[in-house]
C-alpha cells in the first residue's frame, strides 16, 4: 500500500471517528430528552389519576355538581378521563 492511500485511509478513519461522537452526542440529547418527557407524562397520568380519585371520592351536593352530572349523562360535558395503557410511561 503506497503513502498516498495509507493518508486518505487515515483521513477517512478521522472522518468517520468526527462522525461517530457527533452521532453519540445526539442519541445521548435525544435519550435525555426523552427521558424528560417520560417524567412529565408520569407527572400528568399520576395528576389525572390523582383528580379521578377525588372526583369519585367527593360527595354529590350542590346544584354546581347535578348540573355536571346532567351534562356528563346526555352527553354534553366531559366524562372521567381514562389514561390508554400506551400512554403509561414504561420503565426505561
């Protein structure tokens, strides 16, 4: 193998080593990153479940709760939210 090609094979190899931090520093931003969303959709799922928990826990009194009642029941105002299972955040 002559000089010339033993360069342009290092050159290349410096290349592809620049290339490969590049490409582990964005996994590790997009992991941590990722790791930030799975922590406030943990957040959100325990503040619903925390909220469904109270709702069904409180006592109906009051016209203010009958009328969300009448609303829930034809139709027109929100029911109790479910969390879907993939929204669950898994552990890593």
């Amino acid at each position: 193998m002559d000089q010339d090609m033993r360069e342009q094979l290092a050159q290349r190899v410096a290349e592809l080593e620049a290339e490969l931090r590049a490409g582990q520093q964005m996994l590790a931003e997009v992991e941590a990153r990722r790791a930030d969303i799975q922590q406030t959709l943990l957040r959100i799922t325990g503040a619903i479940q925390v909220l469904n928990e109270l709702l069904a826990a409180e006592p109906h009194t009051g016209p203010a709760v009958a009328d969300a009642d009448r609303r829930a029941a034809d139709g027109a105002g929100p029911a109790p939210t479910a969390v879907p299972d993939q929204l669950v955040p898994q552990p890593l």
